[in-house]
C-alpha cells in the first residue's frame, strides 16, 4: 500500500539528487530514507532514480511521477477543505468570526435586525482580533468575518478569492478623559510642547493597522509618545477612562461615554477617521444557509 509519506521524499530526492541532503531535509537517517525510496520504487514495480550518477538523476519513469506525485499530494491537501464544503451544503450552523469590539456592540443588534427578515439557524461565534479572525477564514474554519475596514489599511480577506459587504459604519475618534471643567486632559496639536501620552493597538489588532495607516504619517509631526498598548479596543477605552493617554476608539463603543461627558474628542474632528463595518465571505458557494444569511446581508 502506498505510503503518502514516501511522495515526500520522493520530491525531496527528485530536487537535490543527493540521498545524504535529502535524509536530513526529511529528519531521518540516509538508510532509513534509502529504505522508503526503495519501499517506493516496489510498489511501483520500476526504478525512479539512476543511482549510478552524481547526483542521482530521474529515470523517465521518475520523470513521469513526478508529476503524478504532485497531483496526488495536492489532491490530499483539498480534502479536508472539499469535506468542509459538503458539510456546509446540509448544514444550519452558521460559523461566523468577528472582531472584539464588534462582538458587543454592532453584532447583537445586527443579527436581531436580520432574524427580522429572514431565518437564522444556530450561531457560532468566535471573538477574536482580526488577524487570528483572518486566519479561520484562510482556513475555512468559518464561513464569514465581521470587522472594521478602511480602504487605506487593506487586509488578508481584500483579494480575489474573498468579496465583502458593507453592513454599517462608524468612526474612530480620539477620546481623552475630562477633566473636571469638562475639557479633555490630554489635547492633540495643543500649544505644549509636553509629549502627549498615545494608547496604541497592538500589531495584531485591525483598528490599529487601520490607525497606523491613516493617522500614524500625520502623528509623526506631533509632540507624542507611546504610554499603553493593548490588542483590544475595550482595554484602551479603561486606560483612556483612566486618564492615561488620547486613544482612537470606535465610536460605537464609546458613544455613552461621550454622551455622559466621561470621554471627549482630544482635538477636532479632522483627526477623526470614518471606517466602515463589512462582512467578508470566500467567493465560492456555501451552503444554502449560508448563502441566505449573506443574501439578507446584503
């Protein structure tokens, strides 16, 4: 029976030519690599190296399954993908990734305004930051991401194999505590020269590549210096609470905040950024669930 593992090291082999180099790419010894490739030729009934060159070159037969080892070894790479796709065909459960600072404010009131139009089935969610929410879509490990987007911070799910909807919109506004006159505490472009405290995004957080892209050039003109940094839009929203910094924080978030007098804009609203709430999908079919969820969507 043929040992998939075997294809391996025949294209290990087939690309060095060198059973030595190849032995170690593979982590084994040279014997007990020899032995697979022979392993290989036998059940194959034909020799697919010329042993008697330096280095070992393919015989025509090797030349051959070359190719065929390629196929059979991107095949089995499609199969859990392709499995994927026809348990989606029957399934109710909607897989759904979205981003923190979504997941308790938009997405509630989102589905409930959608449940009123159309049926939705179960709901698994899964609340992460965008790079990770990016990965289970590269993955197929769910069939939609919810973030926020800005044309200028494009990311992993903006190509050609993905479309997106636009399902709402926000901003992000730089907030600084108030003071007890009600003027925030810490000023963007005020008249000091005192380094205003920023409460920045970590690098796997997508409002903060969405912030580096838009206001990061024009921050570089500015008296500022990084005093916190959180991959979490609700974490900078307790430190800006705490006096801390200016952070630029969703305004669905904060909108309470702000209308309680406990946040305030940190300067006026040139700095603000207008970003938009999308729902991204692989352009392939899904299941017929799904595909009613995304045509309610839209």
């Amino acid at each position: 029976m043929l040992n998939f593992l075997w294809l391996e090291d025949f294209r290990v082999l087939a690309a060095t030519g060198n059973f030595s180099r190849a032995a170690d790419e593979r982590h084994m010894t040279q014997p007990a690599f020899s032995r697979r490739i022979r392993a290989l030729e036998e059940w194959l009934g034909a020799e697919l190296f010329d042993r008697s060159t330096q280095p070992a070159k393919l015989t025509e037969v090797g030349e051959w399954f070359r190719g065929v080892a390629d196929e059979l070894l991107a095949r089995v790479a499609r199969v859990p993908g392709e499995a994927r796709i026809v348990a989606e065909a029957s399934s109710v459960t909607l897989r759904i990734a979205a981003t923190h600072a979504l997941s308790f404010t938009f997405l509630p009131l989102w589905l409930r305004g959608l449940e009123a139009r159309t049926t939705l089935g179960p709901v698994q969610l899964v609340s992460d930051v965008l790079q990770r929410c990016e990965a289970l879509m590269l993955q197929s490990k769910v069939q939609f991401v919810l973030s926020h987007s800005h044309a200028q911070a494009r990311g992993a799910l903006d190509g050609e194999a993905y479309v997106s909807v636009v399902v709402g919109h926000d901003k992000l506004v730089p907030v600084s505590a108030a003071n007890k006159q009600g003027k925030p505490l810490h000023v963007l472009g005020g008249k000091t020269a005192k380094a205003v405290p920023v409460l920045e995004y970590a690098g796997e957080s997508g409002l903060g590549r969405i912030v580096r892209a838009v206001v990061g050039p024009r921050l570089e003109s500015l008296p500022v210096r990084v005093a916190f940094t959180a991959h979490l839009a609700s974490v900078l929203r307790t430190m800006a609470l705490d006096g801390r910094g200016v952070a630029w924080l969703p305004e669905i978030l904060v909108k309470e905040d702000m209308a309680a007098g406990r946040l305030v804009p940190a300067s006026d609203d040139g700095w603000n950024v207008p970003i938009e709430i999308r729902l991204y999908r692989e352009r392939r079919a899904l299941g017929a669930a799904a595909e009613a969820f995304w045509s309610s969507a839209k």
